[in-house]
C-alpha cells in the first residue's frame, strides 16, 4: 500500500482513544491533516503521557476529557464512527510492581468497555488496537515472530496480553474488524519524558537534553529495537486500511537490534551534551528484563505493505531536535 492511499481518510470520522498522548497524538494530528473529522478521547490521567501541547495547533481535532472505561463516555465517543485507533492504556513496568490492580483495571476492564461500545454502536468500524512487544515476555527465539508464546514477566504485559486477545475475540465471537499491533520500543516527538517509568529512550531523551548522565545496566550491550514515531503511525494507517486481515495481530519494529550503549551515545553525540555511565543491574530491573528483543517484520511486510523507513539515528537526530525546542513542555506533564 502506498502512502497516497491514506488520501482514503479524507472525510472519514476518526476516533483516537488516548489521543492527549504520545503515538494517540500524533496518530490524531496525522489523520486531521489527511482531511478526516477527528476525536480523541483521553482521561489526562495524571503521570501516563496526557500533554495538550501535543495537539497543539491542531484546532480542529475535538478532545473529549473521559474514561474508556465509563459506558456512557465510550458509547458516546465511538457513535458513528468509520475508525478506533486504540491507544489508550497504562504502559508502566514498574508501577505495577506495587499497583497492579489500578493497571488492570485501565488496561483489561476499560478495554472491555470500549470493545463491548463499538460492538452495540459502532460493529462496522474497523479498531486498530495498540499493543506491545512486552506481551512475549520473556524471549525464546530472536527475531520474534506473532507465534512466539506470551510470556509476560510482569502484570503491564500480562494486562496488555489480555486486552490484545480480546480484541482477537471480538473479532471471532462478534465479527468486529480489529487488528493488534504489537509495537516495539517506539520513540521521537511528544512522548513522555516527565519521569522514567514509561520507557527507557524517553528518559534517555530527557536527560541528555539537560546535559546529564545516563546510566546504563551492565555493560549496555542489551538489544533493542527502535521505531521511529512516524514509521509507527503509517503502521496504524495502513492497518486502518488493509483488506482481510479482521483478528489479526502484526509485530511493528524495525527489524533491526540497536544495543542500548550505541543508542545513549548517539543522543550525546547529537545532542552535544551528556553523558553515559555503566553501572550493575539492580535487582528490581533483573527480574523483568526479557533480554535482546528483536522484532519479525515479515508479516506485517507481507500483508500490510508495511516497513519502517527512518534510520536511527535520523530519527534520534529529529527528537533531539524536538525536545532541545520544546522540553520545559513536557517535564512537569
């Protein structure tokens, strides 16, 4: 699928859950410049993301402050809508070491609100659903393909797995059009870079933009790999767009491991300033590390027409950028 194919947006009427955030927002603002009727719902939950500023501009998307995980907001929200893109949800690891029950509660509950909605007031919008590469876990075999076991380490991937299933099943049990994209470590404008509980690369952002120290487990040979915001959302549109794909689930990564070390000096090197330090692992991140992730783009390739098209450190260049222009927006949000 080509690019120019996304002019099919163009008067359609778009719902973004998690809109105020970082993928929802620019996902959102995407879809307003192709001409679609956009609106975002989110709940500004304090710490998870939720910044104005990422919409700023874009006066004629419509924000409705709710819960997915209120009926009534749900069912309002998704009337008469032609798409969902779904990506609201918690994404911590480590809060819910203390707090599992409020992350279930966002992730699992409120993702059964929102299908049970579309399902009575919206059964032929076609729901792209945000999921992560975290639901595998712990990893086995590398690349990982979409066959690879759950095996979550902790309960943000276990909730996360949960709610990529339901959205399977709704698709079998009630034929609603969804689709799971499991997205790798995603980075670049408007994400979160308030605190280091959302991700390693937005506080690597954050703190080199300040000319600080970033310190990295181990010897900072962990592999990872990096999409670029940009890349993510032609993920999302096309998924929006593909024929015959209801149920399925597609990895979305670059294909390429990046090691965490190569990854903090590139920022310092572009950034000119910063700097990076080696320190052992603590216990708490041992027992959640999954190991070296990388993903297996083929399916998404073949039946999406999907690939990722920015290099890193393009991609680390324009974040930069970005945030070296507009950071006192986003640590305090």
């Amino acid at each position: 699928m080509l690019a120019t194919d996304f002019e099919a947006y163009r008067d359609t009427r778009c719902l973004v859950t998690g809109g105020l955030g970082f993928i929802g927002s620019n996902v959102a603002r995407r879809l307003a410049d192709l001409g679609a009727h956009v609106t975002v719902i989110d709940n500004r939950s304090p710490g998870q993301g939720a910044n104005d500023f990422n919409l700023d501009g874009a006066s004629s998307i419509e924000v409705i402050v709710a819960d997915i995980g209120d009926e009534a907001a749900s069912t309002g929200a998704v009337q008469d809508k032609d798409y969902v893109f779904n990506l609201a949800g918690k994404a911590s690891h480590t809060d819910v070491l203390e707090s599992p029950f409020s992350d279930m509660e966002t992730n699992v509950r409120a993702q059964l609100v929102l299908l049970e909605a579309i399902r009575k007031h919206a059964p032929a919008a076609r729901v792209v659903y945000a999921s992560t590469r975290s639901v595998y876990g712990a990893i086995r075999t590398r690349p990982v393909d979409e066959d690879h076991p759950f095996l979550p380490t902790e309960v943000n991937s276990a909730d996360k797995a949960a709610a990529d299933l339901y959205h399977t099943a709704y698709a079998h049990s009630h034929g609603l059009s969804t689709v799971s994209l499991r997205l790798t470590n995603i980075y670049g404008p408007r994400m979160h870079v308030a605190h280091a509980h959302q991700g390693f690369i937005n506080w690597f952002t954050r703190l080199i933009s300040e000319g600080k120290t970033v310190r990295l487990y181990g010897d900072g040979s962990q592999q990872r790999d990096m999409l670029y915001v940009d890349d993510t959302v032609d993920a999302f549109l096309q998924a929006g767009l593909a024929k015959d794909i209801s149920g399925a689930a597609f990895n979305i990564g670059s294909g390429t491991g990046s090691t965490l070390r190569e990854i903090a000096e590139t920022l310092v090197r572009l950034a000119g300033k910063g700097s990076v330090e080696y320190v052992p692992f603590p216990d708490e991140a041992k027992r959640i590390e999954i190991g070296d992730y990388i993903t297996d783009t083929r399916r998404s390739t073949q039946q999406l027409g999907w690939s990722a098209s920015t290099p890193l450190v393009d991609g680390l260049q324009r974040t930069v950028e970005y945030y070296a222009q507009h950071l006192e927006r986003y640590v305090d949000a």
